[in-house]
C-alpha cells in the first residue's frame, strides 16, 4: 500500500509532466504567432535537395547544360548590327603617323545585351472594300480584332492578362505603366478588356477541367483569396489541380468539399491531397485512392524541433526516401520498373522503421505537444502515404501543387482581394491557361495574343487545338 509521501510524489510527477506538456505546446504556438506577426524566428525547413547535395559538387554535366541552354537562349534573340566609325582625327597609324589605313575584314565584334522597352503604336489597318459592277454587292476584307468593336490589340491585351496573372501586377499598377508609355488606359478600361479575355477563353477553361476530371493522377491544394464584400473583405478559395502537363485553379465561395466534387466527382484513379477532409467527398468509399503527402509530415516533424529534439530521428528517415528517389532521379529510371522495384524493396524498408519508430514514440508524448500532433498525423494518414510503393508514377510529396499555388499568393499579396467572386473565376479561367502554358514551355503571352482573334471562328470541334498544350501559333499572312 502506497504511503501518503509517494502518493504525492506520484501527483507532482504527474503535475510536472502536465506541465511540461502545456510548456512545450505554449512554445510552439508562440514560435507560430512569431512566425506570422515578425516573419521567420526559428531556422528554416531546409529543402530536401539542399540536404541531398550537402558537400557534393553539381554535376559537371548538369552545369554544362545548364551553360549550353543559357547560351542558345541569348543566341536566339534578334541581333542589329550597330557600326562604328574611327573618327577621322584618330586614322593616324600610332607608329609611323600614316593615315595610309585600309579595313581589316568586317571589324571587331563586341556582343553587348541591351533592354529595349516597350513601346505602343498606333496600328490603322486600312480593310480593301471591293464593289460588284451590278452596283448591290460589296465585300469588305475582315480586320482582325481580339475583342468585338474594341480599340485595343490581342497583344495589348495578352500583356495585362500576363502582368495580372503571372507577375502579380495589379491593374492600377499597369496603369501608370502604360500612362509612361504614351498611351494613357484608366484602370477601368483595363479590368474591362481583362474580364472580356476571360470571357472569351471561357470554353478553353472549362476544357481543361475536363481533361483534367479524365487524368488517372491528379494533385491537388487550396488556399484563401479575400474577396470584396460590404465595408470589408470575406474569405474565399482558390483550388488548383494539376497533372504533369495541365494546371487548372477554381475560385470558390468557401472550403467545403463542393468544389473537389465538381471537379472529380464521379472519377477513378489517384488524387494526392493533405489531410485535409474536404477531399473525402471523391476518395470515399469508391471514388480515387488518397496519396498521402510526405512533405507535411516533414514540415510537421520539423516545427517540432525546438521541443522535442527526437524528432530529427524521423526527419533523418524521410530524408532516406528523398534519397532513394534522388539516385533513382540521377539513373534516369523515374517511372520505370526498376523504380518501382527500388520502392518496394528499398523504400518499402524504410516505411517499415519509420512506423516502428511511430509506434514506439506515441506513448512518450502528450497528444496535444508538437511532436505528440506530428506522430498522430503521420499515423492517421499512414495508409496514404505509404501507397508510394503501389505506383511508380506517385510523387512523395504534394509539393507540386503547392508551388503552383505560390503565384496566387504573391498576386494575393500585392493587390489584396478580388472584386467579386465572378472576377476571382475570371482571374481563375486565365491563370489556369497561362500557368499550363509554363508547364508546357509555352509563352503565355504570345499564346493569349494569338488565340484571341482566333476564337471568334474557330470551330468547337477543334477546341483542343488552342489547349496550350497542343497549341501550335497561326501562321500569319504574307503581306507582301
């Protein structure tokens, strides 16, 4: 029988560890609020790449290529040759003093790349109008318009949508732009021709949702967007989901599981996600199979460092799958046989000691501490993340669509919200053409420029052929 001295001791032992458990989670949420107030106050989550090349030197045939594409890039650019004259006061010999001088073959050459800016002009296109001799037919040749009854050209146009879009520029900004460029355009005239690009590539939009509802791996993430509302801003969602060649973005009212449904409801295949529940309406009970994220459970682990030191165990785990997908990278044998025969042997051991160390770990922290809520998300979502070893084809990670989220964070930060919801699909509908164009090492601008005097005419059979992917840039006429 337990004498009234130790059951204290038991009670303040059990108070202590309490308290050490509200301590640790105090810290990490202070080290969050940090974070979010002041910017970055704890060290960084290293890239996993940066840990992999730690002390070994970039390939020299990586650099070598590297080197070469740069070279052909500044070897492509239009060249105009600019002479110079020796003035007539230096054709002197500086030795004897002649001015006996003959030219030594075309000169010497020195390449300097200069920036040329933009500039507007003020194109007239003057349209042949031929009359019949029975006096009651005439034909007028068509004048080529990106927009019905509009002053402004597809170029013009294709640089807003571009700015907007990709370089996070606001229109206002724009403004101001083109006001020193000679061509002064209100910021309304702007969101005006901005919404028209929308409407007019609307079809294109909704296209490539629908390839993408029919692609048998799909990743997918959402992050907020302020929207205008009365007095003040709401909080609303933009949803990507890519594939290897397509990216597609969807505004949305809310985060419920609506959007995801209207997307992929009703498909097969796999869909990567966190674990976020939103997801659950198309993976449950017969619709895609979940992959997990292991960049989440990295990124969880890590922020559980500064209270739980034992949590770089598990970093140094994951960090072996990185590995074993690197060498793999490195063999040129991604997506192979061999690939996936690597990751039910070699990664298929590696998920075996990382949920050894799980299980071990769980009794040894609170719930609620950092490393506590680690252990229990890599355990709750453990059947998702270890269905890398199903596929070759699966990515470890997430991290994909999230980078194809960071331009609309950026965007977010430099013209805060959106209008209304109809401008947050518009911005949407176009963003998801352009950045498919940068997956596909399309140029967003002259694809934007080219298709929009084409989609008053083409027909809606070969719609996929103006898909960035498949886009292939109208020949222009001989005006000659």
């Amino acid at each position: 029988m337990a004498t009234v001295s130790e059951t204290h001791e038991c009670e303040w032992k059990d108070e202590a560890d309490k308290l050490r458990s509200e301590n640790g989670a105090l810290k990490h949420r202070l080290e969050k609020l940090e974070k979010a107030v002041f910017g970055r106050k704890s060290e960084k989550l290293p890239r996993v790449r940066d840990e992999l090349q730690a002390g070994a030197p970039k390939p020299r045939e990586e650099t070598l290529k590297e080197r070469s594409e740069k070279r052909a890039a500044k070897d492509a650019l239009p060249e105009r040759i600019i002479r110079h004259e020796v003035p007539a006061a230096k054709r002197r010999c500086p030795k004897c003093g002649s001015d006996d001088l003959r030219a030594l073959g075309e000169g010497k050459r020195t390449v300097v790349y200069e920036y040329v800016p933009a500039r507007l002009e003020k194109q007239v296109h003057v349209q042949q109008t031929l009359a019949c001799r029975c006096g009651e037919g005439i034909v007028t040749a068509e004048a080529p318009k990106a927009i019905e009854k509009g002053q402004y050209g597809p170029g013009l146009i294709a640089h807003v949508v571009t700015a907007k879009c990709l370089d996070s520029i606001p229109l206002y900004r724009q403004s101001k732009a083109l006001e020193r460029a000679g061509v002064p355009v209100a910021r309304t005239t702007l969101g005006d021709l901005f919404h028209a690009a929308a409407g007019l590539t609307e079809p294109l939009y909704k296209r490539l949702l629908e390839l993408i509802k029919e692609e048998p791996y799909v990743r997918a993430d959402e992050t907020p967007q302020r929207v205008l509302a009365k007095g003040k801003t709401r909080r609303a969602y933009v949803w990507t989901f890519r594939t290897e060649k397509l990216i597609a973005y969807v505004h949305s009212h809310g985060r419920s599981g609506d959007i995801p449904v209207e997307v992929l409801g009703g498909t097969t295949g796999y869909l990567q996600v966190d674990a976020y529940s939103g997801y659950n309406a198309v993976t449950l009970p017969h619709g895609r199979v979940r992959v997990g994220c292991w960049a989440h459970v990295r990124r969880k682990f890590h922020e559980a460092l500064s209270t739980a030191p034992e949590a770089q165990a598990m970093l140094d785990l994951i960090l072996e799958l990185y590995r074993i997908e690197h060498e793999v990278g490195l063999a040129g044998e991604r997506g192979t046989a061999s690939h996936l025969e690597r990751r039910k042997k070699d990664s298929a051991a590696v998920l075996e000691r990382i949920k050894v160390w799980l299980e071990t770990e769980l009794p040894k922290h609170p719930p609620k501490s950092p490393l506590g809520e680690a252990i229990r998300y890599a355990r709750n979502q453990w059947e998702a993340l270890a269905r890398v070893c199903e596929d070759a084809g699966l990515a470890l990670d997430n991290n994909a669509s999230e980078r194809a989220l960071r331009t609309i964070a950026l965007g977010r930060k430099n013209y805060l919200f959106v209008g209304t919801d109809e401008a947050g699909e518009n911005l949407a509908g176009l963003f998801s053409l352009l950045a498919t164009c940068e997956a596909n090492g399309v140029n967003p601008e002259e694809y934007i420029r080219d298709i929009l005097p084409r989609l008053h005419t083409h027909p809606n059979s070969r719609l996929d052929d103006l898909l960035p992917h498949r886009w292939q840039p109208q020949v222009a006429p001989d005006s000659s």
